[in-house]
C-alpha cells in the first residue's frame, strides 16, 4: 500500500478528502495521486474550444484544493483527464500501479439523503483495487478497533485480506471478525478459511437473515473505528449496490467503510 489514488470531486467536502488521505499516508509512508475528471461537452458556435476552458478550470479546481490542505512533505502528483470518471479512474490505476483508492462516500452529489454517490458506488462495482470509503467530513484518526463483517468463510481469491493485515500490523489494529450465518448460506460458508483466523483477534457468530443485519447489531456492541466488509457476488453489497448510490435510510456507515475486492 505504497501508492494511494484519490479521486476528487468539486464539492466542498474534496479538500477534506485529501486531508484525509494525506494523514493517512502519512502513517503508511506512501505517496498519493490525486485524480480530476472533467466531461466533454458538446462545443457549439464561439465555444468549439470548450473542453480547453473546462479543463483550465478542473486544473484550477484542484490547485485550489491543494491549497487548503497541508500536505505534511508527502509526495502528491496530480492527473487532470478527461473521459467517464470511473473508466479513467480504472485506467490510470493500471498505469500508474495504485494499490490502494481513498474516497469520499458522496465525491459530486448535491443529495443529502445519500451515503454512497453514484461514483464511489461505481469504483465499488467496476474496480478490482481495495476502497477506503470516508464519510463526508470525517477527520482522520488512528485505527485502533476494526470489524470485518462476512457471511462466506470461503476465500478463493489470492491476497484479498492483505490490505487490511496492513492495516493490521502498521496501526497495531485490534480486528473483530464477524462470521454471520444466514439462512442462504451453504455448508461451505459456514466454515472459516483459515486465512480469516490468521488475521483476527476475536471471532464472533451471528445468525441474521443478513450480513448487513448482523453488523449492524454488532457495530454499537464493538464500536469499531473501522468496519471492513468483502464485495462479493453475493455478498454485503449484493442488494444494496443493485444501484450505483445508497441512500442513507438503506445504509449509512459513519466510519470509514474499507471494501475489499474478493470472490467475484
């Protein structure tokens, strides 16, 4: 987790964003790209050269955030790229070999009454890289108790705890698993993989006709500083992400909501 990508939007809340993530790498020793997207637009009469004003003011945008911000001698480079946010997103986190996505759960929307917007929602759906999600005007702090909520204990895809066993070791993070038996589970999800045992501190069981319902129960329980669940097929997200957005009144995590990216 040396190379963090933060996509910024032009709402308010990216300066704090980018605060955030600068804390953030600033424990981990990593280096930060921070990303600007702007859309073309149909250029008609005297402004055929629209997308050249629209890209001066997107660079202009994210001068002014850099400014707010104190960067604390970390390294930041920016990209300014125009195209569909999360295709650009996806491409330069190829290119530029990010292990690791910083975002605000509401990166553009104007909507209260949402958690997730529809480009966070997006870079859980159609990215493959691990997802810190920040509630909108969260302060950064220090992880001390995490809590790993999951249904399946089967784990086939390579490496998909990693991110959080760094997060583990370099915070010194106590880790709760949380294994919730629904009535959809199978013999096989019953079951822990080892690799979850490895990891975590304290496990618990949960019967719930969710994942989602069972850490809700436990988040008042544990008070967790860090909830961490699996995208999954199906999985935590399967209903809630049918759309891009959540809404508040169907979820809302009010810590930071680390996505990991498992079997899909």
């Amino acid at each position: 987790m040396k190379t963090i990508l933060v996509p910024l939007g032009n709402s308010e809340n990216a300066a704090n964003t980018l605060q955030y993530a600068i804390d953030f790498a600033t424990v981990l020793k990593a280096k930060i790209y921070v990303a600007q997207v702007f859309s073309s637009a149909k250029a008609t009469g005297l402004l055929k050269n629209i997308d050249t004003v629209i890209e001066s003011k997107t660079k202009e945008d994210l001068t002014s955030i850099l400014a707010k911000v104190d960067l604390k001698n970390i390294e930041i480079q920016s990209l300014v790229a125009k195209g569909e946010i999360i295709d650009v997103i996806s491409r330069a986190s190829k290119e530029l070999k990010v292990d690791f996505i910083i975002a605000s759960a509401n990166i553009k929307s104007a909507d209260s009454s949402l958690y997730v917007g529809e480009i966070t929602g997006g870079l859980v759906k159609q990215t493959e890289l691990p997802l810190l999600i920040i509630p909108v005007g969260y302060k950064f702090k220090p992880f001390s108790n995490g809590l790993l909520g999951v249904r399946s204990g089967v784990i086939r895809k390579t490496n998909v705890l990693q991110p959080l066993q760094n997060l583990v070791s370099v915070f010194a993070m106590n880790l709760k698993l949380l294994h919730v038996i629904t009535p959809h589970n199978s013999a096989e999800d019953n079951l822990l993989h080892q690799d979850f045992e490895a990891i975590s501190d304290s496990i618990s069981k949960s019967e719930n006709a969710t994942v989602y319902q069972g850490v809700l129960e436990h988040l008042i329980e544990t008070k967790p500083d860090l909830l961490c669940v699996i995208r999954r097929k199906r999985g935590f997200f399967a209903k809630l992400w049918e759309q891009n957005s959540i809404k508040k009144i169907d979820f809302e995590s009010r810590i930071p909501l680390l996505v990991l990216k498992g079997n899909l």
